[in-house]
C-alpha cells in the first residue's frame, strides 16, 4: 500500500498548518515541513512544539527565505524533501502541498489511486513548442540570469535584465536538457525522488543555470523527470485541482464549493480560502471518514470557462466579483504609510522592502503611472482603482501571495482611510510628519495648479500660510478620526523616537526599525 510523504512548503496560519499536519498523519502517512525563513518566528515555533510529538513530522534541517519565481522556492523543496528521505524509508510517494491545499478525496480513496498504476504525476509540457505561458516572458526566463526578485526588487530585476539583452548576455540551455514547463504540484514516486537528489549532487552545472531561472519551479523539477524517468512511467498530470482567471490569478475556493470540489478527477485542492471556515471544516473531516462514494464528474475547469465567457459578452448570471466584493479579507493585515512629502515615503518603503522583504505599492490611489501589476483591467485609471478599491487591494493581496501589504496614500485621502478602517482585514497606519520649507510649498503649489512659473513673490508670500495650514489641517483631522493601529514618525524626531513607531507599525525587531530609521537622507528635499 502506498505510503505519503507529504511535502509542505508554507509560511503562514500556524493553527491551519497543525490541524492539516495532523490530519494528513493521521491515517499513516508522513509530512516534512518547511516554513519560510521570513515568516514570524514565534509561529514557527508553535508549529514545532505543537507537532513534537508526532513521529511522523519532520522539518527541514535548513530553512531559507522564500521569495515568489525566485529559485528559493525549489531550494525549499530540496531541504523538505531530503528531510524526508532521510526520516520516512518507508515513504513510497512524495506529493507536494502548500498551506493552501486541502485533500477533496478520503485517505482511502487516496491510496487506492497511487496503488492502481505506478507512475509519476507531474505536468511537464516542451517549454518552447507549447503554449502554456500566456503571456510575458518565455525564451527570457531561461537565457538571462535573473539575480533579483521581480516582485519586490521589480526596478533592478528588469534593469538587469535589459543590460543583458542589450549587451547579447544570453547563455544556452544545458545540452542535454529538454526544457519542460508544468504546474509545480506534483506526486513522484520515491525512487524518482532519489534520482532526482543524486542528480542534484552530480550536475552543479544544472543547478548552477536553474538558481539565476526565472520561476524555476515550473520548470526545474518537470524538466528533471522527463530526463530520468521513462515517458511510460510518467502522468502528464497534476493530482491538486487548480484554476486561474483570465487575469492570471488563482482561482479561491469557498463554503459553496464543497460538492464542486469533490466531483472533480483530483486528490487535492488549491486554494481554499483562510475565510472557508465551513468548507475547511468538511474537507478535513472528509479525509478520515470510509465508504464514501465519489461520482467523479471534473466538470470544473470547463464549467468556470463558461461562466467567465458568459461574463465577457454581458450573459453573467452576476456582476463582476470586484463589482460586488465588500471585504479585503478577514486574516489580511493592510498597512498604510501616510506622508504629504511623496519623496520621502517612497524612500521609506524602498528601504523597508530591503529589511523586511514584504510587498509594498507605492501611491496606487494618488499616481496614475504607479506599477501595479495586470490584474484586468482594474488597474488601468485612477479612477477604477479608486472605485473599486477593495477588491483592489484584495487582487493585489492575491497577486503577491502574501496576508501582509503596505500602500502609501496622501494625507488628502481621508475617505480611503475610512473605508479601509471599516473592512475586516487588519488596517494600520503610520503618519510620516515632513518639515515644509516656503521653496518645498511654493513647488507644491505648482504641481497642484495653485500657481505657475509667472507667479508673482508677493501672491506666493499671500498663498504660503494658508498651504501651510491647509497641510496641517489634513494631519488634524487622521488624528481626530480616531484610527486604531495608528502610528506616528517625524523628521523633528531622534532615529530611536521613530524606531519604535515602525517597531509596533511593521512588527518587526527594534533592531531592524531602527536599521529602517536611519535611512540615508531620508527626509531630504
């Protein structure tokens, strides 16, 4: 009878991890952890301790930081999977997992399917003849070497990049390679699994070329088993139902799609919503229970194809989601940078990525040509963005794959403020007060329109005081709105004073606010 290891990559929701540990062990079978590196450290210790005494959970030896399309999503998987190698001899079969996954099958039904055909799982495609990347970069992931991390070092990853392709910096695939592309979800059998890891040790040169890929885990491991494993032998599949939107974003599953979910031709499901509470619920007890009689229909990708295209030519049967979407999300934790001096929070936040790692946008709602990733159509103007705001956020929350994200708004934007303080999600805020020097006022007066190049000094020196108070006015009145969570720092203050404001704003160590604090000229004109 086969027997799991499951492999879970994960950085988040402690208490989901536990139970899903637990669950998944319950009926014999194994799970080796990794939790990211960036992640906070007392709930990986939660994790420890909670699963302590369960013989079979192991951990990875070594835990790294993990960043999205960066190869330290594939290192992670190495040190979970060589973990579980070395713990679970008796493990016949490693199926990958994320803390979003859920099982839609029972432990029985599970077996019995690995047990019917011997066979690796994996959906692997030729990388350069198919068409499973629809758009950006294809051929450009493999023939540069990307150093950076594109979605929180997105200015120096395509600067790199574009000095590559200007200087003719491409290199060549690893001859003996055939490039594969496939969902990163795979089941593979254990003595692919060893293959795999002896390859690793016997080819630096592949793993050298695989480390500077960009988004290695949709190719590393499908392009390893097509090179070692038979065709015969492998199943051009994934075992974890998945869906994304037209907009590339993965489809959420919620309470209503309990029945959907189990008629479809899977083991797994990814995701399920953290706000499922009923639909988490009923998976996990489904997992234990026998005897239960699956009519397998898989009708879902095609089904969510017709409804999406009945919603393209004005046939939905409702709106939009972000036409009706009310919540960022429950467990989500939006904080917000408030600075009049646009300048100095944009230097704020370039040094806070470098610190703390987490996603950050600039001012979305105040600056047309902010970067925002595509998320169809509903970032293209100001004012669709403002419109339908959170479902904004709740898109962007989705995009970075992260329940922790930080936006900058203007003092003038009180209305935001307000609307994001009444969602469920977690809003905090931290004010940046800026000195305003008369030549710093007189240049804001120009860009707002108040006054032009042929301005005479003497209407300048009328218009200045009331600038002034105008600004001080917009400070006053987030104060008298009685925001909780809200923080404050200031140029008059010492580095040690706004430390401990980005401490208890960010949650971090005092060690790196104050590192943040002492950002080189950072309320500079």
């Amino acid at each position: 009878m086969a027997k799991i290891a499951y492999i879970l990559l994960c950085h988040k929701d402690p208490d989901a991890i536990i139970r899903q540990a637990n669950r998944l062990t319950a009926t014999g079978d194994f799970m080796a952890i990794h939790f990211d590196a960036r992640a906070n450290p007392a709930h990986y210790e939660k994790i420890r301790e909670a699963l302590r005494g369960n013989p079979s959970v192991t951990f990875s030896q070594k835990r790294i930081k993990c960043g999205w399309g960066a190869w330290s999503l594939v290192q992670a998987t190495l040190h979970a999977v060589e973990a579980a190698v070395q713990a679970f001899p008796r493990a016949t079969h490693f199926y990958m997992l994320s803390g979003d996954c859920m099982a839609i099958k029972t432990s029985d039904y599970v077996h019995e399917f690995l047990d019917s055909v011997d066979a690796d799982y994996i959906e692997s495609f030729d990388f350069f003849a198919s068409d499973w990347i629809k758009t950006g970069m294809k051929e450009e992931r493999l023939i540069y070497r990307h150093f950076f991390n594109e979605r929180t070092q997105k200015w120096l990853f395509y600067a790199c990049y574009e000095w590559q392709k200007r200087l003719g910096l491409t290199r060549k695939v690893p001859a003996d390679l055939q490039m594969q592309i496939g969902s990163q979800w795979w089941c593979l059998r254990r003595q692919t699994i060893e293959a795999i890891l002896d390859f690793c040790r016997q080819r630096p040169d592949v793993m050298r070329f695989f480390r500077t890929t960009w988004i290695p885990d949709e190719t590393f491991f499908q392009t390893l088993v097509r090179h070692l494993v038979p065709e015969k032998d492998i199943r051009n599949r994934t075992l974890t139902f998945l869906m994304f939107t037209d907009y590339g974003m993965p489809v959420v599953f919620y309470n209503d799609h309990y029945d959907l979910l189990l008629a479809q031709d899977s083991l797994f499901a990814r995701k399920i919503s953290p706000e499922a509470t009923e639909l988490r619920a009923r998976l996990g007890m489904l997992y234990a229970a026998h005897d239960v009689d699956f009519q397998i229909s898989d009708e879902g990708r095609n089904l969510f194809r017709f409804l999406t295209g009945r919603g393209r030519i004005g046939r939905r049967f409702a709106p939009r989601f972000w036409e009706t979407e009310s919540t960022v999300g429950r467990q989500r934790e939006l904080m917000i940078v408030v600075c009049k001096k646009w300048h100095v929070a944009k230097r704020f936040l370039d040094k806070v990525r470098q610190v703390t790692n987490l996603p950050a946008v600039e001012y979305l709602f105040n600056e047309e040509d902010t970067p925002l990733p595509d998320l169809g159509g509903i970032q293209t103007s100001l004012e669709k963005r403002t419109r339908h705001r959170r479902a904004m956020m709740r898109m962007l929350f989705d995009y970075f794959e992260t329940d922790r994200l930080i936006i900058c708004l203007d003092p003038s934007n009180l209305e935001l403020l307000h609307d994001f303080y009444a969602d469920r999600s977690t809003t905090k805020v931290i004010e940046i007060e800026c000195s305003f020097s008369d030549d710093y006022l007189v240049g804001h007066a120009k860009r707002v329109g108040l006054a032009g190049e042929l301005t005479p000094k003497t209407t300048l020196e009328r218009l200045l005081p009331t600038i002034r108070n105008d600004l001080a006015m917009e400070s006053d009145h987030i104060r008298d709105a009685g925001f909780t969570d809200c923080h404050v720092m200031a140029e008059s203050w010492s580095d040690e004073g706004n430390a401990a404001s980005i401490a208890k704003f960010l949650d971090i160590s005092p060690e790196q606010a104050l590192d943040i604090a002492k950002t080189d000229y950072l309320f500079s004109d």
